[in-house]
C-alpha cells in the first residue's frame, strides 16, 4: 500500500499552523460512505486499493500549505484552507466529493462518496484531539447523512455540539443547586368564581450570576 501520511505527522503540520497563528484553515474529517459495504461487495484487496486511491486523489488535490493523513481504515484528516465566504467553502467541498467520486479508476469511479465534518480553527488555537473531535462530530452527526449520496457539515455554521452542551449543563447543575443559583417561583391559578387561588403552576429558575 502507497506510504501515506499519519496522524502524528498530521499533528505535527496543525500545530505549526496555530503556533505561526496562520489564519483560515480548517481541520476536515473525511470517510467514505458505505466502504464496508464495497469491501464486501468486492474483496480485501480492493478495499485496500480504495483507500490508497482515495488518498491519492486528494492529496494531488489540494493546494500548496495543505495537508492530509490517513488515521485509520477509510478515514482521513485534512488540513486545509477555509474560505470566508461560505458560497466559496461549498464549492470547494462539493469539488473535493467530485474528485473522490470521479476518481479515474475502476471500479471505483461515479460510486464512491464521502461524509465529512469541517472544524475552522478559531482564533484562539485548540489542541488537534479537539479540533478532531468537533470535525468528527460533525460529520457523524449531520441529519442528511441517511438521506444524501455525500453530506457536510461545518461546526459553529451548519452544526452546534447538542451533547457537549447537555453535558456542561448536567455538570453545572448540582453546583449550581448548592450555592443557591436555583429559585422556585410559584405562579398562582385563581378561581374566576370565587377569587380564591386553587392551585400554583411551578416555575424554577436558575440565575446564573
């Protein structure tokens, strides 16, 4: 198999990038849709010649500055420029799906498509697991990935992380209850007839201070 690059060298070219505080780069989390289902389909070998074919495309693909790695099986890490101009970014994604669905190479060609989750490095820079994790979500969590051929996701535009959120909300709720953040309020419910309050309706707050 062709010696592609890995996740350590990967690394290594993201925090060159954040240490010179280069800015307009995104990490890219990239698989191939259905690859079990191809490898079984065909045989071993030929799943393993999708890989190498996959990685080859892209990487004559990109641009100079750009960087991609194979982590495992049949996902990849990109590490490449993010356009400002989002109508820009959706070009260039749908071309980076054109080209590993186009690949000159049979048996693959016209029938291989890709999920992936695009991370845009912040201003203030996140170590590369972080980066990973959030271009990893996005791409596994995208609502169109049942539905399309290829789907993308862009985290902060396209995608909000749903379970890091419930997650510091759980985390922050107790400590919140003890140091008295929490207050009940209780919203009467007034007998027209009589003028008498019949019932309360329960509302608790949490003032966050």
């Amino acid at each position: 198999m062709k010696d592609m690059k890995n996740e350590p060298w990967l690394m290594d070219k993201y925090n060159q990038v954040c240490q010179s505080r280069i800015p307009g780069y995104a990490l890219v989390s990239l698989k191939n849709k259905r690859f079990r289902i191809f490898n079984r389909l065909y045989d071993r070998e030929t799943g393993d010649l999708l890989i190498e074919k996959v990685y080859e495309v892209l990487e004559d693909w990109l641009e100079d500055g750009e960087y991609i790695a194979r982590i495992y099986l049949d996902y990849y890490n990109i590490l490449m420029r993010f356009p400002d101009d989002y109508d820009a970014l959706f070009a260039r994604v749908i071309e980076m799906n054109r080209i590993v669905r186009d690949m000159p190479y049979e048996p693959f060609q016209g029938k291989i498509f890709s999920g992936l989750g695009i991370f845009p490095l912040p201003e203030e820079p996140v170590d590369f697991y972080t980066a990973q994790y959030n271009a990893d979500i996005c791409r596994n969590e995208c609502p169109q990935s049942p539905y399309r051929n290829s789907h993308f996701e862009v985290y902060g535009v396209t995608y909000r992380d749903n379970n890091l959120l419930a997650f510091d909300l759980a985390q922050n709720l107790l400590p919140a209850i003890e140091a008295g953040h929490i207050k009940l309020y209780l919203q009467p419910k007034v007998d027209l007839r009589t003028g008498e309050i019949t019932r309360a309706e329960a509302l608790v707050r949490w003032i966050d201070p």
